[in-house]
C-alpha cells in the first residue's frame, strides 16, 4: 500500500517538472546527487570531525568528508573548509560565533536593500539580537552605497563586515569592501550563497583574494544538496592562524550536533559536477538567460529595480501598476503555472509583508536546459499576468488587507485567462526535463 507521503512526493514532482520554477535560491540536483542523500549515509551518527569522532564506526564517513572539503578547497583555492553546516542560517550563525562576542558590532546589508536577515537584521534575529547591529543600504540607483557605507564603518568600528545579499541583482564588489574593512580593522565575510555557481563559472568575481571568511549555501547556484559550506581564505589565516579551529568549535559543540553525512557526500559530488566543463557552460547560460528575461520584461514594459540584472536575479518593479501588487502577482503566476516570490523593493512604499515587488531568477529553468527563446515567452506570459490583476491594488487601511487577499486568491484561483496561461506554461515545461546537462 503506498503511503500518503509517497503519494505527495510523486504530486511535487509533477508540479515542479508541469511549472516554470523562477525562484532564484531554487534549483534541481543531479540524479547522481539525489542517489546518495536516500542512501544508508543517513542511518550513521558522525559527531565530530573526521579523525576525531565522539561514535565508533566512521571510518568511511571520514573519507566521505574528508573527500568533500578537499573538493571545494580545489575548486576555490582556499587552505580550510568546513562542510557540516546544516544550511546557511547556522553556517552565517557559527561565523558570528566566532569571531564576535556578544555585543560586538556587525554590519551587512539591510534586508530592504536585497540582504539576508542573517547579516545583523535587527531584533528579530539572532545577528540583530546578540549583536550590535548597523546594517548599510541603497543609494537612488538601487547599487550598494559605499560613501554612506565607509562613513558608518568610520563612526561604528563592526569588528565584522558582511558582504552578501538574497535579492540584489548586481555585481558584488569585493575589493572595495576589503579596503573599507581594512580600514578600520573588521573581519570580512563574504556570504556567496546565491553566486557560487557563477563564481565557478568565471561570470563573477571571486571574493577569495579579498575576504577572510566565505560562506555558501550548497544548493542554489552550485547545484548541489540543501546544505552549506564555511571557508576561510590564506588572508583570513595570515591574519589569526587558528581561526579554522574556532569556527569548527563554532558548529561543533557550538551550535550543531552530528552531521548530516548524506548531505555532505551529495557536496562532494555536487563539487566534482561543479569541475567539469559542462558546469561553466551552465553558469554561462544562467547568465544568458537572466539577461535576456530582464530585457524581454522591459520590452513588455515592466520595470526593473535597477534597470536591469548583473548575475542571476531581478526584482520587477510593480508601483507603475499600481499599489502594493506584489503578493497578488506572485498568487496570480503560480495559477498561471509560473511560481517566483513576492519582495520588497528599495525603498518600499508599501509593507515587506504586502511589498511592491517580484523576485526571479533563471538558476532552475537553465538547469531543465531552457534558453533565451523560452525566457522571451516566460516573460510574455508575466506581463499578461501583471495585466490581468493590476486592478487588484492593496488596500491603504491595513486592517482591510487580509480580507482583501483573501478574497482576491478565492477570485483568481479559477480565472480562465489565467488558467488558459497555464495550459501554455505546461506545454512548454514538459518539453524539458528537471536536469540535464
């Protein structure tokens, strides 16, 4: 008898493989990865490091590791890594644990200008609650501003700068960030979960030469198992020799317990794929891809923070259409068999719970192998979508905003021209599988 369960998963896989999948963090592992996280790895505790266990029989699950860290460390020219952090929130989390104490000063992007909440977020996290935190934002053309940047570092003095972001569509410029760290004494840590793969790829700078301590998620552009990935760079040792060691003592007994071993031998494969020559040929792609969705978006008259993209990701501009639409678009794409996520935008005018924005990214669809002529057609459909709900504007009393969504999902859910979109959309996925090369 199957189980539910088993019943769903088959349900998700239709979904996923019957949809456009836009959300810039998501992506599709390979089969060979997907193989080893259903494998008896997962039966194994592994407290500890390899040669250093708390639990006998770790012999293999050492080689497993040991094979991982070896792997990145090839691919990005770095004397240390760790791959037990259990995604990027605890591996951000573990950084701080280490090199701050609590109360000391951070700084990271705002999350309103395209930051993560683990970068110094205040209040409501663990970076913005244990530490003091100055979080740096936007200048008018929606690029990081490093003259107002410089000036908080001057007047703050972080013992820790962040460079990173989840919805910020422009190069990163390390090197300026270096010299603003240096300049008044701070670590730099440079968070790459989202740009792995393109860094790998060669389509956008490394932060190796500049930070002291880099961190990635593995499984957004470098295509590999939900986990993530802590490095630090010959600058960071040059600068305290056993920083390695405090970070290991940060997962280990600091935040984590046991690793997950499946995952850590899915990174291991993941960064083999990451060597080959197919892989830059993807990262090559996702770029095209980005570049031609953004234009194909504005030749449909759409309107892009930033005017445009530099790496993977975009965030469509909705405050032309009307206001706080970003909720009702984002409803409206997944019935018409498109899924991305509602963001806020800089300088939001309306709410990050009902935000002005929509967030896409071409990591997922350039894995099933679609090109510039299908990021035409995707972006065709957004702007039918756009029209088809502009008139759906949010509420200016927020006490009548809840009700409002409510019904408006009840309205659209089976509106025929969004449901004759999605009779198009699934034609066109299914001509692409979920992976290929």
């Amino acid at each position: 008898m199957t189980d539910v369960i088993n019943q769903y998963i088959e349900q998700e896989e239709q979904r996923q493989l019957e949809m456009i999948g836009l959300i810039p963090s998501e992506n599709h592992i390979s089969p060979e990865v997907s193989e080893v996280l259903s494998s008896t790895l997962n039966s194994k505790y592994a407290e500890g490091y390899p040669g250093r266990r708390y639990y006998e029989g770790n012999q293999l699950v050492d080689k497993i590791e040991n094979e991982a860290r070896d792997r990145i460390k090839e691919l990005f020219k770095v004397p240390y890594v760790n791959v037990q952090p259990y995604s990027g929130s605890p591996a951000n989390s573990a950084i701080e644990f280490a090199l701050l104490e609590p109360g000391d000063t951070l700084m990271g992007l705002a999350l309103s200008g395209g930051g993560h909440l683990t970068h110094g977020h205040p209040r409501v996290t663990f970076s913005g609650k244990y530490f003091n935190s100055v979080q740096y934002q936007l200048d008018e053309n929606a690029r990081i501003d490093f003259k107002k940047l410089r000036e908080l570092a001057l007047e703050h003095k972080p013992k820790l700068i962040i460079v990173g972001t989840t919805a910020y569509p422009f190069i990163l410029e390390f090197d300026k960030f270096r010299e603003i760290a240096d300049e008044v004494g701070a670590w730099l840590l440079a968070d790459i979960s989202h740009i792995t793969g393109l860094i790998i790829a060669g389509e956008h700078p490394s932060p190796v030469p500049y930070a002291d301590v880099i961190m990635s998620t593995t499984h957004k552009t470098f295509r590999g198992p939900r986990g993530a990935m802590i490095m630090v760079t010959d600058r960071g040792l040059e600068r305290d020799s056993t920083l390695g060691g405090k970070i290991d003592m940060a997962i280990i007994p600091g935040l984590q317990g046991g690793p997950h071993n499946a995952t850590t031998a899915g990174i291991a494969i993941a960064a083999a794929e990451a060597m080959k020559p197919e892989f830059k040929a993807y990262g090559q792609q996702v770029m095209t891809n980005a570049q031609a969705l953004a234009k194909s978006l504005q030749d449909e008259g759409l309107k892009l923070v930033g005017d445009g993209t530099e790496n993977h990701l975009m965030l469509i501009d909705l405050t032309p259409q009307g206001f706080g639409l970003g909720t009702q678009v984002a409803f409206a794409m997944d019935v018409a068999g498109m899924y991305a996520n509602r963001n806020s935008i800089p300088h939001e005018p309306c709410s990050p719970f009902y935000p002005s924005g929509i967030r896409l990214g071409t990591p997922l669809v350039t894995t099933r192998g679609m090109k510039e002529a299908e990021m035409n057609q995707i972006a065709g459909w957004i702007a039918q979508v756009v029209e088809i709900v502009k008139d759906y504007e949010l509420p200016q009393d927020r006490k009548d905003r809840s009700k409002f969504i409510k019904e408006f999902r009840e309205n659209v859910r089976n509106d025929q021209r969004l449901l004759e979109i999605r009779e198009e959309v699934i034609k066109l996925a299914k001509k692409f599988p979920l992976f290929v090369w």
